[in-house]
C-alpha cells in the first residue's frame, strides 16, 4: 500500500473499495444481466504459485506465491513473490509476505533453511538472504555491488558461486553527470560474470572467475568444485537464446574442464548425484524453435546423446531420482505426463499418463522418493502438489484462491479437429457460462504467441485473455494450439517455419468452421485477439481473413515483417527458427506475410495494444497498422500505449486496463451496437469530485 494509502481516513478506503466493487460488478455484467462467473476484478486478484523446491529429506515444500497488487489501492507495480512452505499434509506458513519480491528459492545443503534472492530494508542491491526451517528473521548472508541475479551452493555449504555484472565505472559515472550520456547500440554490453563468496563473511571479497562470456545457468557440482555453466558470445537477448552452450569450469580458478555442443535453444541443466553426468533440456537442432529434448552429457569426452528420440512431446522438466535414472515431465498436447528413463536411454517407465493433469516444477527429495510439482486444472491455477513413490498420481496440498469455490465456471473441454489439408489440431473450448439450447452464440478466437507455445488444459483465463470472464459474459472461447506450437514434437512445432500466416494461421479459421459446424459459434459474431505472434494472428485475421472476423484486440502484434525485423532484438532467432529466410534475398515473401499489406481489406473494428517500452515487436509495428488503417477510414480502430511496459503488461492498473478494454471492446462489436468504437475512457471507480477537492 503506498504512503499515501495509510493516510486514507478509514471511511473513505471503505468508499473507495466500494465504489470499485460496484464499477467492475456493473462492466461484468452482459447486456444488464447478472452474471455469477470470473470477473475482471476476480482475474486482477488471483493469486498463483511460481516456484517449488522439496526439503532434501521431503517433508517440507517451500514455493514462491504471486500476490497481485490492488489496483486503486497499493502503490502500482508487478505482482509482489512472497516465501511459504508447505509440509506432506498441507499445513502451510507464510515465511517471508507482504510487499516482498522473493526469487530464486534453493534449500541450503544441510537441508536446515531456505535461501533466496531479495532487495530488502537497506539493500542497494538484491542480495542473497537464508532463513531457517524452524522460522525466525531472514539474514542477509551477501551482499555485491550489483544485482545477484542467480546463485548456487557448494556442496558442504561454505561457498557460493553466483552470477552478477560488474558495477558501471565511476569515470563513465562522472561523465554520465557532466551530460556526456551517448549509447552506443549493442557495443557497451556488461557481460554477467561469474563470482564465488564465502557466506557470512565481510572480510573476504568474491572472486570472479576469468571466463570468456555471458553466463546465466549455473550449478555447482555436488561432489567436487567444479560449475556447469550456460555461457553465451554476448549478454544480447538473441545470442542467449540461440548461442548458449554449457561448460564445465572449475570453481577456483575458472578453467574450462569441458564444454558441449548442445544445439540451438537450451533449457535446464541438472547434475547427477555422483557427479559423472549431466541431463540438459536442448533443442533438437539450431533450427528447433524450442528446448524440448532430453539429453545426457558426458564431462569426460564431451559427448550428447538425446534420450528421446522422436518423443512426440516436449519435456520441460527434469531431476535425477539417483545416479542412473532421470525423472522428467513431458508436456504432450494440452496435458503432461511424468516419467523416468536411465541415463542411457533404457528402462523407459510412464507414471502419470497422457490426459490425466497439468504439472510443472519438478523438484525431487535427497532419496528420490518425494516428487514436488506445480499443479493447476481448468477450476485453479497453479497450486503446490507432492507425489511420495510408488503413488499414481500426485496430490494438491495448497488452495490460494479459496474464494474460487464460490465462483461459478464454465465447462473447458479439450476439442479436436482436422484442416483443411486433413492434419488435426487440438485446443480448448470454454463454453458459455449460460447458454440456451439451440443457440448459437459469439466467439472469441484466443491466439498463444511464439508461435514455439502451447496452450494446456489448466487454468487458461488470464489479463490478456477472455477465458472464464468473457464465458460469464455470454461468450465462447477457443484456444488454439495451431501447427507451430509445442507440445507435439520437433516435426509439429517446424510445421509453421517458411511459411507466416500461411497453413498455420489457415488453421485459425478452421478452427472457426469447426465450432460453426458444431452448431456453437455464430459465424457473423466471431472476434479474435492474441499478444505477440498471437497478435499478429489477431491484425491478420483483421486485415486478410478480414471476412471472417467481426472484431479483433491485437496486443503487442507484428503488422510489418519488413521493419520488424530491423527493429526487433531477436533478429537471428527469427531467422534460425520462424522465416528461415534473409529479407534482402526474400523481400516479397515478408512483404506478402505482413498483415499491413492488406490493410485495404479491412473492414474489422481493431483495438491496438503494445507496450511503449517494447523492444521484442517495437510499437512501431502497432503505429504502423494503425495509421495506415486511420488513413484509409474503412474500419475503426484504436490505438493505446502502455507507458513503462514492455512485451506484456506486468503492473496491476495496466493488467486491468488491458482486460477491461479488451472485453469492452468484443462486447461493443460482437453482442453489442457496434459502430463507432466506444468511449475512449474507462471509468475505473474514482469518485472524480472527491479526489479534485483532495487534491486542491
């Protein structure tokens, strides 16, 4: 709550509080009818669980809980992460709340306390800070002159290896105040080094380790001093995705023991117990669009072999249960399964199969006999789950959102159809919360961006997308997991690449065709919104399949591939893993794939959103869509900028605009007077005449 909050005079917080309760009781009603579903004031307060990590003996679960912000009411800003752990029967305790932002979660070796990343009381910078099992106060063990920005122990506890920059010169500072503030693009670059530090002792500097690169992943042995290290060219967001590579150093003096070719994206990266090996989440090729394969590499010679071949899943999680065998999670289609194979490919066993739950997080006792996950399902969000061995399947031991269960939800249900080149594809429907029989109603067509994503058949309503509240509105709402997405295979997830807007996006409006046969969607009332490549499905079925929508809300979205790729920051990535060709050897296929060349077919009403802090797809791309569209005047459009935000919005007032505009707009266009586009301004439950009195 801000300062000036706790100076609020009681009643009028109450006021306020109502007021607010009320304005967004009303914007959730559909056409002046009650609705007893999820409303936009439900979505900006759910809470969800962002990290899990098992006590070495498995009797107690710590987890990092997202606690939003309230708008109107706390100061504005992202999500505060609070510390609680969690024992085998679910009693939970708050540890470190409020307004904390707790990251980086690790039990310490001996299994007694809980260490963590923060910037707390007097910090300048965020440090490392340990709290004991039993409770007590957090104590700031290290303290650097920058951010630690990830960490692990030695194994006996004694030193810390950790990942910063170096502090910026005090002459660059000097001149920075003198107004000699030039930046030179891409050159002045600060690479994260990697440092080790004896906890709790302010006599002994850190020491950095003399290696070539930028780091990021990083985990120390547990049997000798010896880091596995993600190392890339430059700190540049393009080289980490794409030129990341793994390396062995030793801890005192920073030599490269090993390294390993592992291709293109690289996701985690896990010790055996005994040191020997290391399990490593890769890309397939450099040409992969996501880390999905499990392999097992060797120190000694360097060597990688995926344990997996042809896995028509993506796994997204590992541990090792002992020296010889890895546990991991497979995301496959719209569910996970759980399984284990040994480090040599054999001996393959399915746990929890295919069509069960949705898992992440995984996270093993000491003994291997204790599985901690996170655990969601169309009726909650992600939630803290243990398995013990020999279960079948694990149990949920948190609840964060108890109000939930007062909320009614419409029905989520995983559909199925084919193309119309005969490949079937999958996603989620909700349905209308209340619905006559025999009526066909509106449809929102929900987009996931990447396109290297795919939607899982958990808890899916979000800010930035309709899910539970537009169903409590009257609507249906789709989510589909088109070619390109993950979950279903290198081969699958490839199917998009040198091909923009063609079969992938043709399978968006057969997606619309099938709900239409299923005698659900009214094809006339169809809209369709997406963030990022989501959004440009969402301009392109405005300006292309402009026949086909009657509303679109396009959120950080692509219009121009031309000038996208000159201003976005992830050019070769976009190169490796989605066009597969040059712009100067291919100019008329980017300019034939950007929906701003059929800018003159638009006829649907389209609600631009981007970040004005965006550097991923630059708002330039949503200038440009909507200027050329304003220009011509065959269609309404609106643009609207979010200060400070960048490739999605992270502040709760911004989080709330977005959902609430969004929603106003589909209501306005596919169930409403259409028209002119609504009211630019949002009423946001202010009482005006009470703050200008406050003010003056």
């Amino acid at each position: 709550m801000s300062s000036v909050s706790l100076f609020m005079p009681l009643f009028r917080r109450i006021a306020r509080t109502s007021i607010l309760t009320l304005a967004l009781w009303l914007l959730s009603w559909p056409n002046s009818t009650l609705a007893s579903g999820l409303t936009p004031e439900d979505v900006s307060k759910t809470q969800s669980v962002r990290s899990v990590e098992i006590s070495p003996n498995g009797q107690h679960i710590a987890y990092l809980l997202t606690v939003p912000r309230t708008p109107y009411e706390d100061e504005d800003g992202a999500a505060w992460s609070e510390l609680h752990i969690v024992d085998k029967k679910g009693a939970s305790r708050p540890f470190v709340t409020g307004q904390v932002n707790v990251g980086a979660i690790q039990w310490t070796p001996d299994g007694r306390a809980i260490s963590f990343l923060a910037k707390r009381g007097k910090d300048k910078h965020k440090s490392l800070y340990v709290i004991a099992i039993d409770g007590g106060e957090a104590r700031n063990v290290l303290s650097f002159e920058t951010n630690i920005l990830s960490y692990s122990w030695s194994p006996s506890g004694k030193q810390v290896a950790f990942l910063a920059k170096e502090k910026i010169s005090k002459k660059k500072k000097k001149y920075g105040k003198k107004g000699f503030k030039a930046e030179i693009f891409e050159e002045e670059l600060r690479d994260t080094h990697v440092w080790i530090a004896t906890p709790d002792n302010d006599e002994d500097e850190p020491k950095k380790l003399d290696i070539e690169g930028s780091a990021s992943e990083l985990h120390w042995s547990p049997v000798a001093d010896q880091l596995a290290v993600a190392l890339a060219p430059t700190p540049l967001i393009d080289d980490h995705y794409m030129r990341r590579k793994v390396h062995i150093v030793d801890a005192n003096s920073g030599k490269s023991l090993a390294h390993f070719d592992n291709p293109g994206k690289l996701g985690s990266v896990r010790w055996s117990p005994d040191g020997k090996r290391l399990a490593i989440i890769s890309a397939e090729d450099i040409n992969d669009p996501s880390a999905g394969r499990l392999m097992v590499a060797s120190p000694e010679d360097g060597s990688l072999r995926n344990l997996l071949e042809d896995y028509l899943g993506e796994v997204s999680a590992i541990a090792w249960q002992d020296n010889d065998t890895i546990m991991f999670l497979g995301d496959e289609g719209v569910w996970t399964t759980f399984g284990e194979i040994s480090h040599e490919g054999a001996n393959r066993k399915t746990l929890i199969a295919k069509g069960k739950v949705v898992l992440a997080g995984l996270s093993l006792s000491k003994n291997g006999q204790f599985a901690a996950f996170r655990i969601q399902s169309p009726a909650h969000p992600n939630e803290v789950a243990l398995m013990s061995h020999g279960n079948n399947k694990p149990r949920k031991l948190t609840d964060s959102n108890p109000w939930l269960k007062d909320v009614s939800l419409a029905r989520q249900e995983v559909i199925a159809f084919k193309a119309r080149d005969g490949l079937e594809i999958e996603g989620l429907l909700i349905r209308p919360l209340e619905k006559k029989s025999g009526q066909r109603v509106p449809l929102i067509l929900t987009v996931h961006g990447g396109p290297e994503s795919h939607y899982q058949n958990g808890w899916i309503t979000r800010y930035a997308g309709p899910g539970q509240v537009a169903a409590s509105r009257g609507f249906a709402v789709f989510y589909p997991n088109y070619r390109g997405s993950t979950g279903r295979g290198v081969e699958f997830s490839k199917l998009g690449q040198a091909d923009y807007a063609g079969k992938e996006f043709d399978d968006l409006v057969d997606a619309v065709d099938h709900l239409i046969d299923m005698g659900l969607a009214d094809k006339d009332r169809v809209g369709i919104t997406g963030g990022s490549y989501g959004g440009f499905a969402a301009a392109w079925g405005a300006t292309y399949y402009s026949e086909r929508f009657a509303a679109s809300v396009m959120f950080v979205g692509v219009s121009n591939h031309i000038s996208k790729g000159g201003t976005t920051d992830i050019p070769n990535e976009m190169f490796l893993v989605h066009a597969r060709k040059k712009l100067h050897d291919s100019w008329d296929f980017f300019l034939k794939r950007s929906p701003l060349y059929y800018v003159k077919k638009a006829r649907t009403p389209i609600l631009i959103l981007h970040g004005k802090n965006d550097t991923r797809v630059p708002p330039s791309q949503s200038m440009e869509l909507y200027r050329n569209l304003k220009n011509l005047g065959q269609t309404p459009a609106r643009l609207v900028h979010y200060p400070g935000e960048g490739h999605g919005n992270r502040r709760a007032a911004a989080q709330l605009d977005y959902n609430l505009r969004m929603l106003r707009w589909f209501e306005h266009y596919l169930t409403g007077p259409g028209g002119n586009p609504p009211n630019y301004e949002i009423d946001y439950g202010f009482d005006d005449e009470e703050d200008e009195k406050e003010d003056s």
